[in-house]
C-alpha cells in the first residue's frame, strides 16, 4: 500500500460506534411485545440491543484491531432478569424507554473485559457506569410525561446470542446500526 492510501487510511473512520449484547429471538419478541408510550417511537426488533460500551467514533485500524480481539471479551452469559422498566432521565421529560437488568456478576465480567480490550487497542472509555438495559423506545427532544416505572417480573428472563461491534448512522426515521464484527456467546 502506498504511503498517502496508508495516511488516508488512518484518518478515516466508523463513527457512533459501540459493543453491545444481541439478545435471542425470544428475548426480542417479548421485549417487542411491550407496550411503549403513544408519544415514543418503539426500537425496531431488529435493532433491539443491551450497550456494554459506547465507543463514538474510531479509525478502521482501531476497529479491524477490536474486532479481531472481540472474542476475548464474550464471556457466557446466564439469562438475565430484567429488574424495571423505566423512562430516563426521569418521566418528566423522558428521552428513553428502558428495560433495566439485574446488574450479576456475569454483566460485571463482561464490562470489565471489553473496557479493557478498548484499552489495548487505544480506543477512550466511557466515565459512565455500565448500567445494564435495552433501549425499547424514544421520546421526542420535546416530550413531557411518561407512565411510571413497572416492573418486569412478567417478562421471562432474556438471553444473549451475541456480542457485537456496530457502528450506527442516524437518519431521519432513526439510527441504522451495521454489525462490523460478531461473536457467538456460548
């Protein structure tokens, strides 16, 4: 490769990126299956994700070198219960509907190795603390007023095919996610 292709390479880059756990078709299919606010737009079943880690953007040489590594960091997951569903920040003026997980031991692993693969491949980790939950639907920049928090006792427990590499692009219907890598969780 030529010296200007290889410079044009390391300033180009997947923006909005992030780590995430695909849930199982039984998990999405009760997670679709609540009912969201008539004043939110439902996450379409395919796009219905739990974020370990929030990247934004990075070169493709930090991502080729992430999701070589990827493996490494899918521990197995046992189901997880989902604890509330909750509108964040608050119901006053909500932004997310949220499925909230039991934080587990397994979620604490998880967390830890993918920080950790971030790290070693050069790429900023994220201040906030790993929260685990699943975006079920989105509020308008202007919404005021969501339902309060319920539990999710009714719901069986969710399971986790994979863990994932994306990148997303918004637009104007809502992000598009790409999976840039993916493995299978035992």
């Amino acid at each position: 490769m030529s010296e200007a292709r290889e410079s044009d390479r390391d300033t180009q880059q997947w923006r909005r990126c992030f780590v995430a756990l695909s849930p199982d078709a039984a998990s999405r299919d009760a997670l679709a299956a609540l009912d969201v606010p008539p004043n939110a737009r439902r996450v379409p079943y395919a796009q219905l994700h739990l974020t370990v880690a929030f990247i934004g953007a990075m070169s493709f040489d930090q991502g080729e070198a992430l999701s070589r590594r990827l493996p490494e960091g899918a521990p197995r997951i046992p189901p997880a219960q989902v604890a509330t569903i909750e509108c964040w920040p608050g119901r006053a003026h909500p932004r997310l509907m949220v499925a909230v997980l039991a934080m587990s031991d397994a979620f604490t692993a998880l967390d830890w190795r993918v920080r950790s693969l971030m790290a070693d491949v050069g790429l900023p980790l994220d201040a906030r603390a790993f929260r685990p939950h699943v975006t079920l639907a989105r509020f308008a920049r202007d919404a005021v007023g969501a339902p309060a928090a319920s539990g999710g006792e009714a719901l069986p427990p969710l399971r986790f095919e994979a863990l994932v590499l994306y990148s997303s692009t918004l637009a104007r219907q809502g992000a598009r996610y790409e999976a840039l890598a993916s493995v299978a969780l035992d």
